[in-house]
C-alpha cells in the first residue's frame, strides 16, 4: 500500500476529487494550507499599498492506496491539477506499513 499526498491550487480540487473517482478512489482527506515552492509568493497590490504574500494558499490532498492503484491515481491527480502555470504543486508518495479500521479491526487493504 502506499500512500499519495499532494498538494494543488485550490480551485482545481473539484477536478481531482472527480478524477480520483473515476479511477475508484473510496476516499481522501484534504486540507487546507499555506505554503510556497520555487515561486517564493507574489507582490499584491492593496488599496494602493504593495505587499508581499509569503505563503500562498493550497490544498492538500492524501489518499491511501493499494499497490495495484497507485500509477492511476498519480496519474489522475497530475492531469486533473495541472494548469501549466507555476505553482501548480507537487505530488508524494511513500510506502504505507500498516492500516487500520477503527470500527471493524480490518487490516491493510482491507481496512481501505
């Protein structure tokens, strides 16, 4: 199992989610965030002031996937996200060693 996190621009999360469902994703967590890659933030100008925007806000999405999954749903993620602009963020995947079901005691795959 693994597990798939990445972080996009806000206004794409309802393409992904749907993305995701197409390829049989039963569920994702996401978060709201701040941060900043290569971009560095931007200038904005405010009632005639300019100001920098350190941190941008994101969205952060994580899926727990099986093996056999995890290239659709990179995949998936990455052309739904994509904008071709900077800042269109990053997608990480590492080795999941265990899941649990609270409820049931399912295990691993199962218990997704």
């Amino acid at each position: 199992m693994q597990m798939v996190m990445a972080i996009i621009k806000p206004f794409k999360l309802d393409d992904v989610r749907e993305a995701l469902a197409e390829v049989g994703v039963q569920g994702i967590t996401v978060t709201e965030v701040r941060g900043f890659g290569r971009q560095k933030g931007h200038t904005e100008l405010y009632r005639g002031a300019e100001y920098v925007v350190d941190f941008l806000p994101k969205i952060k999405l994580e899926v727990a996937v099986p093996n056999d999954q995890l290239e659709r749903v990179v995949e998936a993620i990455s052309q739904a996200a994509n904008t071709g602009k900077i800042g269109d963020g990053k997608i990480f995947v590492w080795q999941l060693d265990r899941v649990v079901r609270i409820r049931t005691g399912e295990l691993d795959a199962d218990a997704l």
